[in-house]
C-alpha cells in the first residue's frame, strides 16, 4: 500500500527529490502524484519549487543531454527524442542541443565509428560491415547525413 502525503508533508519530499539531481516536470509531477495528491496540490508544489529554483526545465535539459553525449555518447536525434518523451519544451531541448560542442561531437562519433569497426574485422563483405556501423551509428542517435560522411570515409 502506497503511502499518501499531505502537501506540507509532500514539499520537503519533493525538495529532497529535485536537490539530489536535476529533474524535469513530468517527472517531479509524477512523483507528487505517487504520494497521492491531486492535480491541484500537484501543480502548487510544482510552482513553488520552480519559483524556489529547485525545478528549472531549462537547466535540467543542459545537464540531461550534455550528460547523455558525455557518458552513453548519444547524438542529437536521440537527446532530442529521450527530452520530448520527457515532455520537455522544444526551446530548452533547442538550447540544450545548442550546448553540444560541434568539434567534440564529430570527434565522438568517429571515436563511435572506429570502435564499432574493431568488433566487425571478422564481416569480410564491405557492404554488410558498413550496413552494420551505419546501423549503430543510427541506433547511437547520430544525424544520417554525418553517418553518410563516416561511413564512407571508413
């Protein structure tokens, strides 16, 4: 059985929640609703935390897609999807993206493509080794037209 909060009770937890990491809406509101308040308690404690700057959609999608470039070495297609699933604005998932170092994610994505082609030295025909870095290389959430220019080069 869940437990259910007051929201006097809900804002500290809530607080709590957003201090240890950056958080989206969606995912704050969802996480008042789990403690068992309405819509309208929801939307309160929501307001005060983004007036009190624990919730700020904007910084929660900088660190959100730099981290996801940085250590999973996401590309854009993929941030930009993972951020609306989240139900993050189209301006901050613009700006977030816009903080991705062009020279950084170039070198990342070659970096990506040279390792992929190491775990397929033993595929002897060309066209199947290049299906397959291509096909990493969308999965890995990278622009087909950058790939293109990999893959060929490869």
């Amino acid at each position: 059985m869940q437990q259910r909060f007051t929201p006097q009770q809900a804002l500290p937890k809530a607080k709590n929640y957003c201090a240890y990491q950056e958080r989206c809406h969606s995912e704050v509101q969802d996480k008042l609703y789990g403690f068992g308040l309405s819509k309208n308690e929801a939307d309160q404690i929501l307001s005060t935390l983004i007036e009190e700057n624990y919730l700020n959609e904007e910084r929660f999608a900088i660190m959100y897609a730099g981290g996801h470039f940085r250590t999973k070495h996401w590309g854009r297609v993929k941030i930009k999807y993972e951020l609306k699933k989240k139900m993050v604005s189209d301006y901050c998932i613009k700006k977030a993206i816009s903080f991705i170092d062009d020279i950084a994610y170039i070198k990342t994505l070659s970096w990506l493509a040279e390792q992929k082609l190491k775990t397929l030295k033993s595929e002897k025909n060309l066209f199947i080794r290049k299906k397959k870095l291509q096909d990493h290389l969308l999965q890995k959430g990278y622009e087909s037209d950058l790939i293109r220019e990999i893959v060929n080069k490869k």
